[in-house]
C-alpha cells in the first residue's frame, strides 16, 4: 500500500504551472498528484499548491532540498499538510413538549 503524503507549497512563481513544479520536486521524490491553487473567476494561480508525494522519505527529501530556496525575487516554503481531523456530526434529540394545557393564541385585531 502506498502512503501518500500531501505538501504545501507556497511562494513559487504564479507563472509556474503544474508540469514545472513536478520537474522541480521530481528528483527528490516520486509525485502522485498536484493541485496549484487559483482564484475561482479569474483562473489566476495565488501562488500555493498542494501535492502528494509517494512516502514519507520523499516528502523529508523534498522539504530538506527545497524549502527555503529562492526563485527569482520569492522563496518557497515547503511543508507537509496535515489533514484536519474529521469531526463527529452533532445528534440532535427530539424535544418533547410538556403536556397541559394548550395555549390558546390571541386573535390577529381587524382594520
């Protein structure tokens, strides 16, 4: 089984795409997938992605070879993504109304 390990990546040119960034990490570990980050209306990169390397040995081969490095006027950042853990989904119990007498409600007044 393959235990993939997602990174963040930041701070990477926003002209860089998809195929150079995994040109760029490649040596350093085998890539499964990658996600560059982009604003929904304009499709322009915000400068981040995400990807998922092979192991872990590949992910502390990558961090070690490339967080830090500078490329042109702006310095990557490379980290390992945790996932958040996953919350439980709140149970709601029925409220039961106490018996008695029904409160009757006042009559809207007439114009």
């Amino acid at each position: 089984m393959v235990e993939l390990v997602k990174l963040y990546i930041g701070g990477f040119p926003l002209e860089m795409t998809e195929l150079e960034l995994v040109q760029m990490v490649s040596p350093y570990g085998e890539v499964s997938t990658i996600k560059i980050v982009r604003d929904k209306v304009t499709r322009k990169c915000k400068g981040y992605a995400f990807m998922e390397v092979v192991n872990r040995e590949a992910a502390d081969n990558v961090i070690d070879a490339l967080d830090g490095t500078r490329m042109g006027d702006r310095e990557l950042t490379i980290s390992i993504k945790e996932d958040e853990p996953i919350r439980p989904v709140p149970v709601y119990k029925k409220v039961e109304r106490p018996t008695g007498p029904v409160k009757m409600k006042r009559p809207r007044r007439q114009i």
